[in-house]
C-alpha cells in the first residue's frame, strides 16, 4: 500500500469488527517510536517547520521529525500561530522550546 521505506510502510489497516463492517476506509496511526532530541530550539515569530528542517537536516520535507518530537505541534500551523486563537488551549508557541532530534541516514 505505501512504499518500501516509507514512514508509513508498517501502518495497519482498519480491519472490519464482528459486524463485518470496517470502520474506516484507512490505515491506523503508524508507531512512532521515541526520539532524542539533540538540540533544544526557540520558536521564534515566522518560523516554520519547512524552513527549520532546511536549517537543521538541509532538507525541507524532513519537517515531520520536527513534528513527531514534539508532541504538542499536532500541525505545521501550531508552530507558526503567533498569537492565541479559539479555543484557548491555542496558544502562540513563539517562546516555547521545541526539540530537533537527530536526522537519520
């Protein structure tokens, strides 16, 4: 379904219940395993998280790194928020410290 070596490679379908149904015609979230972050960054206004991984991998579609670190970015748009918007649990991350962990090979 997805491509040798993809991030998404392992991800599991949704398989039908006892009513033969499936319940979503996708796959399940993939595992993410743990990461170490190696370098502790400070959201500044304007950041993103393309040019942040251009910055650090020297490869912008490495973004999802930055994103599967940190939990608390559910999006790129999280990161790139400069003031709170509704509901209120969306806050401005400019401030925040965010971890970039290593690139892999």
């Amino acid at each position: 379904m997805f491509l040798p070596g993809s991030r998404y490679e392992k991800a599991r379908p949704f398989t039908a219940g006892n009513d033969g149904k499936v319940p979503f015609r996708g796959v399940r979230p993939r595992v993410i395993a743990p990461t170490l972050g190696v370098i502790e960054h400070t959201v500044q206004a304007g950041d993103r998280l393309d040019l942040l991984a251009r910055h650090y991998y020297n490869d912008d579609r490495l973004w999802w790194r930055i994103v599967d670190a940190n939990t608390e970015i559910f999006y790129g748009g999280d990161l790139v928020r400069e003031h709170a918007v509704d509901p209120p649990y969306l806050e401005s991350m400019v401030g925040r410290t965010i971890v970039i962990p290593r690139a892999r090979g």
